[in-house]
C-alpha cells in the first residue's frame, strides 16, 4: 500500500481500527506503510522469507501462517487472482470484525472490488496511487473461494497450491532445463527451488550426493517436500540471493524470477546468478534457464570464466557457466 494508502483511508473514514485485540495483515510487502496500526496488536501473515524476516526485525509478529482469531484483518492482494481470493476467504473465517482489502489496479483490485460488491456490502473503494482500499463486515459468503488445507495433487503428479509461482502447471522454462540436464555428480543446489520440479528432474540421476532446494516462499517449499521425497533433498526456507551453504558446491540449478511486479526487474535475477556464482566450488557449474529476452550474458561475463548457451526453445535460452572467477572472494 504505497504513498500510505492504508492511512489515508483510515482517515478518509473507509474503516475504523478496533478499540483493542488482535489485527491480522495479510501478505504485505516490506515498505507497505503500517503506521496506522497499533504494532502490538498486528499480526503479519506472510510467507515469503525476505519480507517476513524484515518485519520481525522491524519488532512485528512475523508469522508465515495465521494463528487466533481477529478483530480486523486486512488483505494486501497479490498478483494471483487465486490467491488473491482465498487469502479473503481464510481473513473472513478468522475474522469477527472488520475486513479491509488493499491493492493496486495492476493485481486486479478493480475486478475484486466488483466481485466482492456481487456477494456483500462494501464500502465506496478509496483510490490513491494506482490503486484501492475498501472494506466489509466479515462474511461466510466467500466460502467459496477458500483454497484447500493442504497442497493438491494435479494430473501431472505434482502437488501445488494457489500463489505459487507456476500454480498451474509446469514451467516452460524449468520443464526445457530439466529436460537438458547432463550427468551431475556431487552436492548441488536447486536455487529458487519453487514447488521442486527441477530437484525432481534432477534426482533421477544417481551420481548426485545430496541437492540443496532453496526457496523463499515457504507455500512453495511445503509443496516441494511433497514433491522430492529423495532422501538425498535438503531443504531451506531462505532468500536464495544471499543463502549460503556451509561449503562450496559442485552445481547450481536455477530458474531464476525477474519480477519483483508486473514490470520485469533483471536485477532479481542477476541477483540470483551472483549468488549462484558465490556458491560454487572453483570447478563448479550454473546451469540456468532464462527468456530470451535476458541480458543475462553480460552479467554471467564479470563472474563466470567461460559462458555457453546449450540449447533452449524459442522463449527460453539455456546457459551454462563454468569457472566462477568469485567463488573464492564472494563467500
């Protein structure tokens, strides 16, 4: 909720906040404007472990699942309609009070506004800085958009769960990587290991010793436990772009993210490889998948030694980099 959208519709009179008890604030991003709410009484609900750990550090509850009931919850919707939904759903069985919705027009807050007026009263939609606050007395009427309890199985096999990334289906970009993978040997690390496709492509393979799966979102990682019952998987709730494994590695698998938000962020993902590059022994091996409309080379060029693509399908390039040039001064 940039430029304090929170705040000003609190002002504006949108909603009130409650003489006392708990507050639940679902999904915030780090640098969401909380200062309206009374910190002790909030209870942050989310999963993702770069945004998590800055809000426990910042002296707030931090949890990744909600626990308790509340007076107010307040939901920041993400860009996944599905999760978008269930996350009201989940506030409005917790909820004994108030719920209020906050967005921006390019996560859909325009057409859930209009949903939820087709189920219950709502208030008139505050807009400020490309996006909406509104709020309702929280309702059974949204049952329907629950999601399950626990990760669900699809036709491929594979658990997954609304939110994240690649919900629906396997990845084009994972699924061309996995299907180009030579014969690994040694530990390796799967960075930004979603709900564990990769890992799995790759533990079919008997020459690799052990396979580290990290991955920030914990709804993710749950399903990729799921999904990689190899006893050889390790796995670690963490922020790949600066987790470090107790020693180098021999290879690094990763389908590397490049939105922070509808708009690409190269920089995510060059994150990413730098990370990676840190990670590896001075023999050591990225294997990475990117569209091909990443400039990734360039970045690869100042931490790598030697550069390939080896192969790929029309959206998607294959790289391998060899020889990190930092693996030793990185760590």
């Amino acid at each position: 909720m940039p430029h304090s959208r929170l705040s000003l519709a609190l002002a504006d009179g949108t909603f009130a906040l409650p003489k006392g008890g708990p507050i639940a604030v679902f999904r915030p991003r780090w640098g969401d404007d909380l200062t309206a709410l009374p910190r002790a009484d909030v209870q942050i609900v989310q999963g993702f472990k770069p945004d998590h750990d800055a809000f426990a550090q910042a002296g707030f509850d931090a949890q990744t699942k909600p626990y308790g009931r509340f007076e107010l919850s307040i939901v920041c919707i993400p860009r996944a309609k599905a999760e978008a939904r269930a996350l009201i759903a989940q506030a409005c069985a917790l909820t004994d009070g108030v719920i209020v919705v906050d967005g921006q027009k390019t996560d859909g807050i325009d057409s859930l506004y209009k949903a939820c007026r087709t189920e219950t009263d709502v208030t008139a939609a505050f807009s400020k800085a490309h996006g909406k606050t509104f709020a309702f007395a929280a309702t059974d009427v949204f049952a329907d958009w629950a999601a399950p309890d626990a990760p669900q199985k699809g036709a491929d096999g594979y658990y997954r769960q609304p939110g994240v990334f690649s919900a629906d289906g396997i990845d084009a970009g994972s699924e061309a990587l996995g299907a180009a993978l030579p014969k690994l040997k040694g530990t390796g690390i799967d960075l930004g290991a979603g709900w564990g496709y990769l890992s799995a492509q790759a533990l079919a393979q008997d020459s690799i010793k052990t396979l580290h799966l990290v991955e920030a979102e914990a709804a993710a990682l749950e399903c990729a436990r799921l999904n990689v019952t190899d006893a050889r998987a390790q796995f670690h709730w963490a922020d790949a772009t600066c987790f470090a494994p107790e020693a180098p590695v021999d290879f690094v698998l990763t389908n590397p993210p490049f939105h922070t938000s509808r708009a690409a962020d190269p920089a995510l993902g060059q994150a990413f490889l730098r990370a990676a590059a840190a990670m590896l022994t001075p023999r050591g091996e990225l294997w990475a998948v990117a569209n091909r409309h990443l400039p990734y080379e360039t970045h690869l060029a100042s931490l790598f030694q030697q550069i390939d693509e080896v192969g790929g399908t029309r959206g998607f390039k294959l790289l391998r980099a060899s020889r990190p040039i930092r693996s030793r001064t990185a760590r």
